[in-house]
C-alpha cells in the first residue's frame, strides 16, 4: 500500500470515529465541474467531515434521472485529491461495489430500495468480502426493522467490521408533512438493538424540501445521533435529481452553526444525583402503571367472560368513542397530547380485544 493510501485510510478512520460526523454532497454527481466545485465549497466551510454523492441512482419510476454512471467515479477521485475530503457512494450491486473500489472509494452505502430486498444485499455483501471498507446502511424504504436489522447481518457475515447506521425515514400511507415519515420510534429501537454502532440521521430524505431540513436535523441531535449526511448542491434549484430538498454548501454550514450540539453525559456529581432522583421516581411510577394495566386487564377479561355468555361482539364501536373523548378531555387539562392519548389507548385497547378473544374462542 502506498504512503497516500494509507494516510487516506487513517484520515478516513479519524473522520468515523468523530461526533458529530457530517457527510454533505450532491444528490446526483452530475458534471465534473459540478462535483469538484462542491467539494472545494465544501471544504472551504470547514465543517464536512466526508463528501457523498449518488453516481448510481435507483429511482421509484423510469424515465428519471438514474445517474452519471461509473465514469463518474473518477470525478470524485479528483474531488479528493484537490481536498483531501474523504469519499462517500450508495452502491446497489456487486459490480457497482468493484467499480467504487477501483477509483477509491473510501465509504460505501446500502440505500433504502437495496435494504428492503435481501438478494440484493447479500450480493453486495458477497462483493464486500475480504476488503476493509466501513458501509453504511440506510433504513428500508417500508418500516420493517427486521429488514434492517438483516442487512446489518449480511454485511457483517461478509467480514465488514465497520457498520454504520443511516436513518432516512419510512414510506407511509397519509403522510404528508415528510418525503418519508420519520417514525422516530422505530430509529430509537434500531438504535437500541445496536448500542455502539455508528447512528446518522439523513433529513434531506426525511423533509423533502430544505425549510424544514434544520428542524429534523436538531431533533436527531437531541435524539443523541452521532451525525448527519445532508444533500448540498452548488445550484440546487438546477440539480438533475431532489433540487427541493438540497442547500448549498454555505447555507450548509449556516444550519450546522445554528445547530444546538447536545452531549451524551457531563462530569457533574450534583448533575447524576438529580438525574438518579428523578430516575427512581420515574421507576416507581412505572411500576404503579404496570400494576394498574395489569388489574384492567383483568376487568376487560371479565367482561370478555359476560360476551361469551351472552354472545356479543368483542368492539363496541360507541363504548369505544366514548373512552376515547374521555380521555382526550382529561388529557389536555393533564397537559398530554392527544396524540399520545390516541397511540397510548389503542395499544391498550389492542391488548383488551386480545385477551377478549382468547375467552370468546376458548
């Protein structure tokens, strides 16, 4: 190995371990020009940690742009050498895994149409065997997090040891504030399932369009992620591929300074005894809520009995609405959401037609 590879190699190493990582690049590498430009705008701002870009892009229907293609791969390599900014690119197949690491690519990523289809990821896992490269690997377009989770899997098995998380958002029916409705929920338990492992937000993907790109962003910070991959553009409203939801690199950088860093921990005594008081009331409540489901369940088990005898329905459509506005008036004196209300109720209400059923079928 060369002298300046393995430099890159320590450069790119030093730039996985840093938090918070920042990867900012065009959507689509579109020109030459346009991919050098970026990266020395980039660069100038001090505050990019990588440079990604699409060269392949799988798009949702034909006729889209899909990309410059392998020749674009020498772009970044001179992109690179002008600024020393490590090198991101999302690959699909096999081949595309080989072509990335002909011109150096020095990070890879598995995006959300590979993910959800486990033929393809164990074809660029097959690809990956035997190389040191770190992958990152998005959330599948649909929210399956078993998908997710085995697409980790297969990279792993393929000797992978650097593994990155990119949380991108889900595809949902009704969603209309996002492109792809976060479903905060769902990246916190991948999160859990992998404590350790690199966790980045992308909420260029997430919004769809760049106002709100700063909100989503500071929600993931708070959220405790390690990171963010955000599109910039030299000219986003000319981009080839997503101009809606691209910036510029200088207005790139104005978000990031804008940005309220959180951190994880403080080195403070009087900090933890608070924290640790508060725990243990939040413990104790916890446990008073689980005794109080526990003996509701056992009153919807009884009239569940008084159905079966007298051959009724299990739902109760009126009853139903009727708990349900009486929850959300108490709920708003008491401050809570009536969102919160709607999610906490059904997932009770879920485990009350459950355990009705059992004793209608028994």
């Amino acid at each position: 190995m060369q002298a300046t590879e393995t430099k890159m190699k320590e450069i790119v190493q030093e730039k996985w371990n840093k938090r918070p990582l920042i990867i900012a690049g065009p959507c689509s590498a579109e020109t030459e020009e346009q991919v050098v430009e970026t990266a020395v705008r980039l660069h100038k701002t001090g505050k990019v940690d990588m440079m990604r870009a699409g060269i392949w892009k799988p798009r949702t229907r034909p006729g889209s742009f899909e990309g410059i293609g392998a020749k674009g791969l020498p772009w970044l390599q001179r992109a690179k050498k002008l600024t020393g900014i490590p090198v991101a690119v999302e690959v699909a197949t096999g081949k595309q895994v080989e072509d990335a690491l002909t011109f150096e690519v020095d990070v890879l990523w598995v995006g959300a149409r590979t993910t959800v289809n486990p033929f393809s990821v164990q074809e660029v896992a097959d690809a990956l065997r035997g190389v040191d490269v770190p992958v990152l690997i998005k959330n599948p377009i649909n929210p399956d997090l078993e998908l997710w989770t085995g697409a980790v899997e297969r990279v792993a098995k393929a000797g992978i040891k650097q593994i990155g998380l990119i949380h991108r958002g889900f595809s949902s029916y009704g969603n209309t504030e996002y492109r792809n409705a976060p479903m905060w929920h769902l990246a916190i338990e991948m999160k859990r399932r992998n404590p350790g492992m690199l966790f980045i937000n992308d909420p260029s993907h997430i919004c769809g369009r760049r106002d709100i790109l700063q909100e989503v962003a500071q929600e993931a910070i708070d959220l405790d992620y390690d990171g963010l991959i955000i599109e910039s553009h030299i000219d986003p409203d000319k981009a080839w591929s997503d101009a809606k939801q691209q910036v510029t690199p200088e207005r790139l950088a104005e978000m990031l300074d804008s940005i309220r860093w959180r951190k994880e921990d403080i080195a403070s005594e009087e900090y933890h005894a608070a924290m640790e008081k508060m725990r243990q009331q939040i413990n104790h409540l916890d446990d008073e809520l689980m005794q109080i489901l526990g003996t509701r369940m056992k009153v919807s088990e009884k009239i569940g009995q008084y159905k079966k005898e007298n051959n009724i329905t299990i739902l109760q459509t009126n009853r139903w609405n009727a708990i349900l506005e009486r929850a959300y008036a108490k709920g708003e004196k008491l401050g809570l959401s009536k969102e919160f209300i709607t999610k906490y109720f059904d997932a009770v209400h879920m485990e009350s037609i459950n355990r009705q059923n059992k004793i209608l079928n028994s």
